[in-house]
C-alpha cells in the first residue's frame, strides 16, 4: 500500500557472508538510489550485515510492494555474487 512503512530483510542466498565485499556494499547503496530517484521508496533506514539487509522504507505511489522488491533484487545484484533468495 503508497506511504506506508516498511521493515524488510533480504537474505543472500545460501546465507553466503559476501555483503562484505566493498563492490556489494556499492551496489546496495546505488540500488537505494535508484529507487528513492524514480519514487519508488523513500529510505528510512538500513543495515548491512555480512549476509542479510535490512531495510526500513515508506513505499511510493508508483509501484506495489512486490515490484519494488523484485526491482531491488535486481539492482542490489553484484556480478552473481549476492543473489537474494
């Protein structure tokens, strides 16, 4: 539902410690970008942990909560190394 928050935590799948990587790091934060720019989120908060993030963001007018996340899955993906289960 638009403007409502959201607490949401994505694993890397196998719980592979790889979010530690410099390059992983970039991307999560360059996914978070995208999707405040194109307003599809706005970031409230996040944690990085080796192997999970956890998000806290109030969802946009644009898109439902399923598409935003299939949509930061596919941003936040570095090189086949963090892919999300």
């Amino acid at each position: 539902m638009p403007s409502t928050r959201y607490f949401l935590t994505l694993c890397v799948r196998g719980r592979e410690p790889v979010l530690t990587e410099p390059s992983c790091a970039e991307r999560l934060v360059t996914a978070w970008r995208e999707l405040q720019e194109s307003g599809d989120l706005t970031l409230l908060a996040a944690t990085v942990m080796p192997d999970h993030v956890h998000t806290l963001f109030i969802l946009g007018d644009r898109l439902p909560l399923g598409r935003v996340i299939a949509k930061y899955k596919t941003l936040a993906r570095d090189h086949g190394r963090a892919t999300w289960r």
